[in-house]
C-alpha cells in the first residue's frame, strides 16, 4: 500500500508538471531584427527608405487567445532625404519600449500559430544625425504599432508598422518617424 501511494505521487507530479509546462502563462526571451524607415519631413518630402537593426526582448503573457507583450530593445535607423536635389543621409539611434495587445487568431498545431497585435509606443532617440550635423530635436517620441506574427515551437516571427505620432522637429518644419520591422524572437520559458 505504501508503494502504491508512491506511485500515485510520482505519477501526479509527472502530469501536474506536464500539464503546466503545456500552458505556459508567461514565456520571454531575447529578439532582433531587421528595420526598414523612412524620416518624414515636411520641408523635404522626397526621402528614401533606409535600413537598420533592433534587439532587445521580450515578455508575453497569455490569457486564452490574448496576449499582452511588453518589449524593449535598442535600434538603429537609416534613410536619406533629398536636400536642394542632393541626397541627405539620416541616421538614428534610441532605446524603444512598447506594450502590445494581441490575439492568435489561427492555430496550425498546439505549438504554431498565427497572431495579429497592436499597441502604443515610447522612443528615446539618442542621436539622431544629418550626415556629420546633428539637428535640433525631441528626444521623445509615442508611437503606433501593428503588426502579425507566427509562432513555430520556441520561435517566434513578427512583422510590424511603427509609427512615430510625435513631431521630433524642433523646428518649424514637421518630422515623423515611420518604419516596418522584421523581427525573430526565441521563448526562453
């Protein structure tokens, strides 16, 4: 009799850890990525996409369907904007966080989905350059994201619009930051 409470115990723990490691609550992990932007400026409407890299990580938490994903990562942008006919190299550095609201919306498996997000923003532009010049402007910038996703087992793939709803000019002209990012993440827990 003794053994068989034994057993019952091993056994239980096997399926209450089996269970819970099936529906993780919470995952995070690292993420990077690939940026393409663009710097909209009232004065200079012609600009030319550029490219640049993010990483950071992230934290997912699941309810259902629902998910809410906080993350943070340093990213670095270029484009170029056209001056009097003359190309003008942009580029900038900032530090981003963004909370992300989003909902799977088609499951391939248990482990593989798809899923489509939106959420605020927040940007600390640190350096923000005009070929050699820095220019006059907001450190601070709110933004607009949304996107999809895919998640394969521990993977996890996102496609997202950021739009920068702050006017970052400090100057008369208007400039806003717009951008789509390409991003892979890998779920630690």
């Amino acid at each position: 009799m003794y053994f068989m409470k034994k057993l019952l115990l091993v056994f239980s723990t096997i399926l209450i850890i089996q269970t819970t490691s099936a529906q993780k609550l919470i995952t995070f992990g690292p993420l990077a990525g690939y940026t393409a932007s663009v710097l909209e400026n009232s004065d200079y409407p012609n600009s030319t996409p550029g490219s640049g890299y993010v990483f950071g990580g992230f934290i997912r938490a699941d309810i259902k369907k629902w998910y809410i994903q906080p993350n943070i990562y340093y990213m670095y942008n270029s484009s170029s904007i056209d001056v009097n006919q003359t190309s003008t190299d942009v580029k900038s550095k900032s530090v981003n966080g963004d909370v992300l609201l989003g909902y799977r919306f088609f499951k391939f498996t248990d482990l593989t989905y798809l899923r489509l997000f939106a959420g605020p923003g927040y940007s600390n532009i640190n350096t923000l350059k005009y070929d050699s010049c820095t220019s006059d402007y907001s450190t601070d910038n709110i933004l607009l994201n949304a996107g999809v996703g895919l998640d394969f087992w521990k993977l996890t793939f996102d496609l997202k619009y950021q739009r920068g709803l702050t006017d970052i000019d400090k100057s008369s002209n208007t400039m806003h930051t717009s951008l789509f990012m390409l991003t892979a993440g890998f779920k630690i827990l």
